[in-house]
C-alpha cells in the first residue's frame, strides 16, 4: 500500500484522538459564513519520504496531481505572485484586484542577491550549488521575510526548503509553519517531491529522501468528520512517477513534463472548504 497513506492515516488519527483543541480561544482563521474556523492540532509532526522507493501521493482519495505541479512550476519557476499566471483558482481569496498576493512566495524567491560567485536569486543559487559545490551545507531558501510580512497577502506556510547531497541522492527538508492536513498536507507533499525530482535530473543526481517538518499540523473543526470518513477508505499501491529525461534545464519544464501512471485511488470526493 501507498506509504503516503500510511503516513497520513498515522498523522490524522494523532490529531483527533490526542491533539490539543483550540476551541474557545480567539483564532486569526474563520469561515467563509464568519464563523471562527477553530482546529484540533499537534505541534512538530516529523514525515519521511524515500523518493527512490515510491512516489508519495494520497490514494485514500485523488491528488490533484496537474494542479499540484502548476502551482510548484507558478511559485519556483515563474517565480511569480499574480494568480493571473496560475491555472487554478486556490490562490484568489489572497489575492487583491490585480491578481497579486503581494509580497509572498515566488515574489521573494526572485529576488536577487549578491555573493562573490555573482548575482543570483535563491532557486538559481541552489541550482549553481547543486552543480557546482553539490555537497555544501549551506543550500537554503527561505521565504518567511520579516520585512515583507506586512506586504504579504498571506505568511509563507511553506517556507524554507534545505537541500543537502548524500552520497549522490538529493535530498531535502521542508519547513512549514503551518499545514491544514485535510486540504493541503498531501497537495505539498506532492509538490516538493517533484521539486527533488526535477533538481535532482537537472542536476545530474538520484532522489533520496524528503523530509517534512510540520511545526502545527492541525485538522480544523469542519473537517473531522469528513477525515474520519475518509480514512476508512481503502488503500491502493502507490502510482509509478514519470519525468520528462530529455529535459536538462529547470526553466524548460512545463506540467506536461509530469505524470502518474497506473494512479488508483478511492472515489472520495467531498470537499473540503478552506479557512481564510
């Protein structure tokens, strides 16, 4: 069966019998209906993903697989803030009249810098790293600007990824301050595995392991029952991953380079509605 599954399964079922409940204290997130969007949580839930033994997506229901990579290719490649260069609508309640989330995600990944290589922004810095002193210890980026914050349409939640080469396999941490398990646990999941994927073969490097460091892993209140339903679906082996090999250059990918062969999941298909 699908480790993903497992993982998930593990990490849901910990937050509804053991996680602390913040109901009844005052939360920033609310529901569409202004209704306080309270949640039930663990702090620093720590999941591993070995690349080479299986991709990591959900089969107790789909994964928006397409979508996933369009976002990752929106904020790492694109480097952009403007929901209007993004094919699906998740971003929209961020975003203001002009499509912009502000100052936030691929915003700060393009942004420039100088070191005594050249000038770089922080995705061709880890690419001139991985190529050219692959095992560093310092390949880092980080999102979470302090002195951006207040132009952010939304804090980065996923917002630091360390890189670090093991015996020729890429690998890498990560960090998310915060992960709505039910809507987007699995979304990111799948998007940082096929950023290794696609460092690692531009790179001239094997997959190794992803690790995901979740500081508040929470379920919110709305989405109990509907995890608890979920779960008591059946689990399916893991789908196998294909990658565009003809494709040496990070910015050359496109979503059509991507796909899962042989994805069988369970026809779960309630949604799940996102807290703003």
């Amino acid at each position: 069966m699908s480790r993903a599954d497992e993982i998930f399964i593990k990490n849901a079922r910990d937050i509804i019998e053991l996680g602390f409940s913040d109901d009844g204290v005052a939360v920033r997130p609310h529901w569409n209906d202004g209704t306080p969007a309270h949640t039930k949580k663990l702090f620093c839930v720590v999941n591993r993903y070995n690349l080479q033994e299986e991709f990591p997506v959900l089969t107790l229901r789909r994964t928006a697989f397409k979508s996933a990579v369009d976002e990752l290719l929106w904020i790492w490649q694109k480097k952009s803030n403007n929901v209007h260069e993004l094919n699906s609508h998740i971003w929209d309640s961020w975003a203001d009249g002009t499509g912009s989330i502000g100052k936030a995600y691929g915003y700060q990944l393009g942004i420039k810098h100088s070191y005594p290589e050249g000038e770089f922004d922080q995705v061709d810095r880890v690419l001139y790293d991985l190529k050219n002193n692959p095992y560093s210890r310092r390949i880092i980026t980080n999102i979470y600007v302090h002195q951006d914050l207040h132009e952010m349409n939304l804090y980065p939640c996923a917002y630091s990824v360390t890189f670090n080469v093991t015996e020729g396999r890429l690998n890498a941490i990560l960090n998310q301050r915060s992960n709505d398990m039910a809507v987007a646990n699995n979304w990111n999941v799948v998007q940082y595995a096929v950023l290794v994927h696609i460092l690692a073969q531009v790179s001239g490097l094997e997959v190794g392991e992803l690790v995901h460091v979740i500081a508040d892993a929470h379920i919110y209140d709305r989405h109990v029952e509907q995890v608890g339903r979920m779960l008591k679906g059946k689990q399916h082996p893991a789908p196998k991953f294909v990658i565009n090999k003809s494709v040496t250059d990070f910015y050359k990918f496109t979503v059509d380079d991507f796909a899962l062969e042989d994805y069988e999941y369970e026809p779960f298909n309630e949604k799940f509605e996102v807290a703003i």
